[in-house]
C-alpha cells in the first residue's frame, strides 16, 4: 500500500505448561518464555510499530514478592527496546550473583520477567497518541490477586460513548474516555464482582480468608465475566486477559473481523493474531494450529486446563478481507495464494487497457507489499501469451519455419522492477510546496527499462488517499517516457471509513469519495449531498440497528469505471506527459480470492455491526459541516 495506512495491533499469549525446570533441562534455559515472546512479537512487528508492550505473570509466589512484571516501549524500535531492558536486567542479576546462573528456583523468585504465563503486544499509535501510557498491555491492580487484570488487544469500538456512560452508572470514574481502559474496567467490574461472591461463599462454608484464596481461583468463571461485560460491546476485537493468580483469556467478536490463532501441545499453549508466526516460532505444520471461532474465548485455567466458551452469539462472519489483501504477513500459506488470485484476477481490465499489447508493456509493483499480487497478475499474463502462441502456432503449424518458432517462443512478458523506496525522508519543512517535493522523492526509478512505446502497468494492494500516488509515484513512472501508466490496485475501491480498528476514519480522506462529489458537481447532481445530509441528520437520534447507511447514495449514480477514470483524472496533473489509467478490482473478484473472509465494508458500506452504520453516518455529517473529528 503505497499510502501511509496504520492499523492496530499484534498480539501475543503465551503459557507454558511444564514447570520451568522442565525447559531449563530440554531448552538450556529457564528464559524459553521470553525468548519465544520476543520472536512472536518481531514477526508481528507488521502489525505495529508505534508502541510495544510486555507482561508475565509468576505461579505460586508467596505474599510480599512479586508475580506481576511489566514493561511498555513507545521508542524508535519499541520491541527491541523491550527486550533489551529485560535482558539488562536479567544479565545485571546473573552478573553480580554467577552462582545462580543455573538455579532456576532462585532465578524464578529473584529475577523479574521470568515466569509462566505472559502476554505482548505491538501497535500503531490508530488515534495519533502515542503517548507510554496509550500502551498495552493495561494494568488494573488490586491486592487480591485474583482481581489483578492485564488487558491488550487487536480491537476498536463504535460505541466506546456508551460505554463509558455504563460504567459511570456502575459507579465507576474511568480515567479517560479510550476503548481498551473502558473494556479493561468492564471486565474488571464484573471480575469483582465474581471475586466478592466466592468470597461469601467461602465464607458460609466456614473458611477463612486466607483459605478462601485459592478456592476462588479454581472456581472463578472467566466466561460468566466476559459474558457479563461484553453485553453492549459494538466493533471489531481479538482481546487477551490475564488474571493476577494465573487464569488467562482470548476473545474475538462475534463477526470474526479480527484475527486470532492458536496452538497447543503438552508444553505451550500459543495465541497469536497471525497463523504464520506460530507456525515459524514453535516449528508447527500449518494444519496444526487452529483459528478462534466469532464470539468464543480460549479460556486458560491456572491448572492448565482450557476450554472454548461461547461468549457472544456469532453473527454472519466477516472477517477483515484487509488483512488478507495487505496488512498479514503473506507467508500464511492461505493469504499468500489469495493475494496472488487478486492479481489473476484483474489482468482481464488489465488486458482491455492495454488492448492485448503484451509486447509492448512492461510490468512491475509498488511497494514490496504488492509483490505477491504482482506474480498473480504475471502468471496470468504468461497463461494469455502462452495462448496467442499456441493459436498462432496450431494456425500457422503447415507454413512455419524453424525460425519463426524460435522467434515466438522468445517471446516473454517484460517485468522490472522500476520503483525503489529510499530510506524514509523526514519531511521537516512545514511549508506545503517544500513538503511536496520531499514527499515525490520517497520512490526513486529504474532508467533505461521503459520505451516510448510502452505501457507501464504497476500494480498496488490498495489505493486509499491517493496522495503518494499522485505526489510520488506517478511522476516518478512519468520520468520514464512511458506511452501510457496504468495504476492496478488489487483492492476495490474504498469508499466508506473502517471503525474496527483501521486508521481510515474520514470520508474526506478517500479518493474514491473525493472523485465522486467530483462527478456530483460536474453533472449538475451535487444536491444528492445536501440531501443525504438531511437523511444522516434524521438519524442522529435513532439507536444503532435503526440507522441506515444512506452514504452509498452519493456513489448510486455512477458506475465503477467512472469513478476509477475521475480518480486517475485528479491523481494526474498538466505536466504528465503519458495517459494515466487506474484500474480497481471489482468486489466480486475480492470474494472470489478471498471466499472465507468476506469483510467487505470499506468497499461496500456493508458494516457487519450496527455501530457501523453510525460511525459512516457520523463521518457524513462531519465532512458537511466541516468538522476536522473523527467519527468514533
């Protein structure tokens, strides 16, 4: 994706399920659960860069030492951070005192970090705060220990307003109004509340507080909680929780928008928000590790036993189709042959611009992400030339010279690699002509590859903004003399905000909506945006699942093509020489690449909640009236 597009977030949970002693005699190292947390926290790193965060949480430690460690990072390279602070730590200890280095017991009690259960996370900074304390995983402490909660996520609510407003009705004085405290305190209601009705119990069984301790974590019902709290949640989350005295969590919404994975064996139990990294980390086939079902929670028992608990009812699953197309690592197995579907999939439009003319268009990606997508589009290329050949061939077969042959079977789809990315420039200018000429210089060309008679076809994953597209990258391709640049996103166009936890919360931000109110003024139809205004300020009042997304009018009038040829229109300028063309992939294409994973509302306005709608309708009345606010 060529446009600057944040997401949040990775995480990653980790249990060991042999005492320490057991890896310290099979691993060389009591540290196994750091090490494995570092390595599936880096191999998350595509999924935020912004912050990163660290918790473990010791077994069995006794009244004044401590279980509970944590360390948070919002530096340049924030994981390396982390772990570099845990490991000075840990080498300053075994430094001073050699004679532990293998005493695990001592090791457990004295040095922080090391432990049996742990939790990270990694995330971009989706708000534009950035601050350590935006930071997960989040601390709610308690001197009961059962009541100490550890709450991070991949996850973003529509309703955070409501929310909040429930808790203040419990009670309650949240310290902000942000999504992650807001869930952390409504799970942390009610697992004080379970906490406090154990206790009773225990004690009309005649046991004492100290005796009461242990039974309340044995008999705490973690589901009973999340059901509890979670009853008006609204939005897109895969949560992990951890429990002062040993119990753990996964939950994942009931649409199945967010992404969570999981293995286990008799000496790990693994959660991560991508298959792959559990696949690298622990060496497990891909067959092996499983995915969290919509509206269930992996629930991890201090005991070691889990179990899957039905939290919330499923709705029809709509998993973020995003994360198939760019934000994933494309080495899953799946992602990796759906990304190059996308790219067969769009060489018929492709075909049609450049009129069939395979010998004369050179193709190439931008950026690295949009490579797999490329071989896709590429292959496809090869499987048309292969059959012009062959008709040619089958035609020709009783006149054809053994020259001629040769001839057509050199014949070969050009590709090159024409776009590079330098090293990221700062653009410490403020003036806006100074930041323009810093931005059209992030991509740089290759010379000497691209003839006047060329069509330069360069395909993207997405095109969002557009701004790289028209302050970079096409007048970087229009140094080359191109005959005619054709820009392929392997994405449709996207043309509503996201409210699940991409950085995509403004209308006036996308492209494709900016082309359409184009088309609106320019056939004298521009009064369909004051009455879609009059229809969205209609339903400011009316509960969610009421609201209908009347934004999608502003797109009715026009057809797919004429709003990609507006786009390329304002992404070009009077000072490009070639013909600019951008191609979309169509929505039904997207489904047939990606058929398990059809989250689709950027695209559609087909919001897979009811706080959705909301938010689009939000986002309409913000842009009319020229509020620079997000809509969630």
């Amino acid at each position: 994706m060529s446009d600057n597009l944040k997401h949040e977030c990775g995480i990653a949970l980790l249990r060991l399920k042999k005492p320490l002693q057991f890896y310290k005699d099979k691993y060389g190292t009591a540290f196994y659960g750091i090490q494995k947390m570092y390595l599936l926290m880096e191999k998350q790193h595509n999924r935020g860069q912004d912050g990163a965060g660290f918790a473990s949480i010791k077994f069995d430690m006794e009244p004044g030492q401590r279980y509970i460690s944590r360390v948070r990072s919002n530096h340049a390279q924030p994981i390396q951070d982390i772990f570099t602070q845990i490991n000075e730590r840990i080498n300053e200890e075994l430094t001073e005192k050699p004679q532990f280095v293998d005493d695990v017991a001592w090791q457990k009690e004295n040095l922080p970090y090391i432990g049996e259960l742990f939790l990270g996370h990694v995330r971009y900074g989706t708000f534009g705060k950035n601050s350590i304390e935006s930071v997960h995983p989040f601390l709610r402490q308690n001197n009961w220990m059962h009541r100490n909660l550890i709450v991070a996520g991949n996850f973003n609510m529509t309703n955070v307003k409501e929310l909040f407003e429930n808790l203040v009705e419990l009670g309650q004085h949240p310290k902000e109004m942000a999504d992650t405290v807001t869930i952390m305190e409504k799970i942390g209601h009610f697992l004080d509340d379970e906490v406090i009705e154990l206790y009773q119990e225990c004690k009309n069984n005649g046991l004492s507080k100290r005796e009461a301790s242990p039974v309340i974590a044995e008999k705490l019902d973690i589901a009973k909680i999340l059901t509890k709290a979670s009853k008006n949640w609204d939005g897109g989350f895969a949560m992990a929780g951890l429990l002062g005295h040993g119990d753990a969590f996964v939950f994942r919404d009931p649409a199945g928008i967010r992404p969570a994975f999981f293995y286990e064996d008799d000496e790990i139990m693994v959660v991560a928000s991508e298959r792959p990294v559990i696949q690298t980390v622990f060496n497990v086939p891909f067959e092996k590790v499983q995915e969290l079902d919509p509206g269930k929670a992996l629930i991890i028992k201090k005991n070691g036993s889990f179990s899957m608990e039905q939290i919330l009812e499923p709705l029809e699953k709509k998993s973020c189709s995003f994360e198939r197309i760019y934000f994933s690592r494309g080495s899953d197995a799946e992602i990796y042959q759906e990304r190059k579907q996308l790219g067969r999939l769009i060489l018929p439009a492709v075909l049609d611009v450049i009129e069939n003319d395979t010998d004369n268009s050179v193709f190439s990606y931008i950026p690295n992400t949009a490579e797999t997508s490329f071989y896709g589009m590429v292959e496809a290329a090869q499987d048309f030339l292969n059959q012009r050949k062959n008709k040619y061939i089958l035609n020709n077969r009783k006149t054809l010279t053994k020259e001629k042959l040769e001839e057509i079977l050199s014949v070969k789809i050009r590709t090159e690699k024409v776009a590079i990315k330098d090293a990221k420039l700062r653009t410490f200018i403020t003036e806006d002509s100074s930041r323009d000429d810093l931005v059209a210089h992030v991509y740089d060309v290759t010379y000497g590859v691209i003839k006047p008679t060329d069509n330069l076809v360069i395909i993207d994953d997405s095109i969002v903004r557009g701004t790289t597209l028209k302050k970079s990258i096409i007048r970087m391709m229009d140094r080359l003399n191109p005959k005619r640049i054709v820009v392929v996103s392997s994405a449709p166009q996207i043309r509503y905000p996201d409210c699940y936890g991409i950085d995509m919360a403004k209308l006036e931000g996308l492209v494709a909506f900016r082309a359409a109110l184009a088309l609106l003024k320019e056939t004298n139809q521009y009064h369909i945006v004051d009455e879609v205004y009059k229809k969205c300020k209609q339903q400011e009042k009316l509960k969610d699942a009421e609201i209908v997304n009347y934004v999608n009018e502003i797109y009715a009038p026009f057809t797919d093509q004429q709003i990609s040829d507006k786009i390329a229109e304002m992404l070009s300028s009077s000072d490009i020489k070639a013909d600019v063309k951008i191609l979309f992939q169509t929505v039904e294409n997207l489904h047939i690449a990606c058929p398990n994973h059809l989250g689709d509302w950027y695209f559609t306005g087909d919001y897979p909640t009811p706080g959705g709608n909301r938010v689009v309708n939000r986002a309409f009345m913000n842009f009319y009236e020229g509020k620079d606010a997000r809509a969630y």
